[in-house]
C-alpha cells in the first residue's frame, strides 16, 4: 500500500468512526484526524507531482 492510500484509508476509517460514535468531542476529534490524514496524503500526491516531470525531464 502506498503512503497515499495508507493516509486516504485512516482518513476513511476515522470518517467512519465518527459516524459511529455518540460523544460530540470524539466525533469532532476524529472528523480533524480524517481532515489531518486527507492533507498528508494530499501533499504526498503534490510532492509526488512535482518530482514526476523532473525526473521524465533526466531521461
């Protein structure tokens, strides 16, 4: 699994959690941890795109 999909996957799975549970502060901490995890993989991806044609423009 890539670092992109391990960070989407947490952010789906807090998601789900917060839909879960009852307790308004936890629901709200989990809803901020699945934002958290969507930014980082949103990065990787970003990070990622820019070294794509860099490393197309070496060949």
């Amino acid at each position: 699994m890539s670092d992109t999909a391990h960070y989407r996957f947490q952010s789906d799975q807090a998601r789900r959690l917060a839909r879960q549970v009852t307790d308004a502060a936890v629901r709200e901490k989990l809803l901020e941890m699945a934002e958290e995890y969507g930014r980082y993989a949103d990065l990787i991806e970003a990070r990622s795109a820019e070294q794509m044609p860099a490393a197309m423009a070496a060949h």
